[in-house]
C-alpha cells in the first residue's frame, strides 16, 4: 500500500497507476456512468483503501477504495464518506465494503 496526505494525492496517486474510472454507489451495485457500466459486488475487487480524517469536521471524513474487474478489465475508484452508505445500499455491498473499511 502506498501513503496518501490528501484524499486529492490519492486520486492522483491511484490514477497514476492506472486506475482511471469514477465509480458510484447505488442500491445494489457500483456504477460508473462514463462508460456505463454497472457492477455487483461479486464482479469487482477491492485492491486497496485509504481512509482520511476531516481535521475540524468528522464530516470530512472519506475512503477511497481501488476497484479492479476482469469485466472489461476494469480500474477506478469508488469516493465515499464513513458511514454515508451504511442505510442506503445491499447487505451484499455494504459487506463487500465493510471487509475492507
């Protein structure tokens, strides 16, 4: 794993080593709108992670996962705040996410 100061030096960082496409969550899968594609937890990895603390506001606070697939010979990240997906998304995603959270 590598160290990141910034959620922004991650991005780059992981963009840098190819990691190239936006994904977002929804209910049950992570989409990334550019190429239009869609996920289930069981076709993607978690490759790495990095957590960031808000340094005045716990709102602040943000993952940033590394998300390989061989469908379509994926790479991208997945942006998220601790705890924002918790009520909105499938037990089989948020269990995919917790694992590595």
């Amino acid at each position: 794993m590598y160290i990141y100061d910034t959620l922004t030096a991650a991005v780059a960082g992981l963009e840098e080593r190819g990691y190239e496409y936006d994904f977002i969550l929804t209910e049950d899968f992570i989409e990334c709108k550019a190429i239009d594609i869609q996920l289930m937890p069981e076709e993607f990895e978690i490759d790495e992670f990095y957590r960031f603390e808000g340094m005045n506001d716990p709102d602040d606070s943000a993952v940033i996962y590394a998300i390989s697939s061989p469908v379509g010979n994926l790479k991208g990240v997945l942006i998220d705040a601790y705890g924002a997906y918790a009520e909105n998304i499938s037990a089989e995603l948020l269990d995919k996410l917790k694992m590595h959270h």
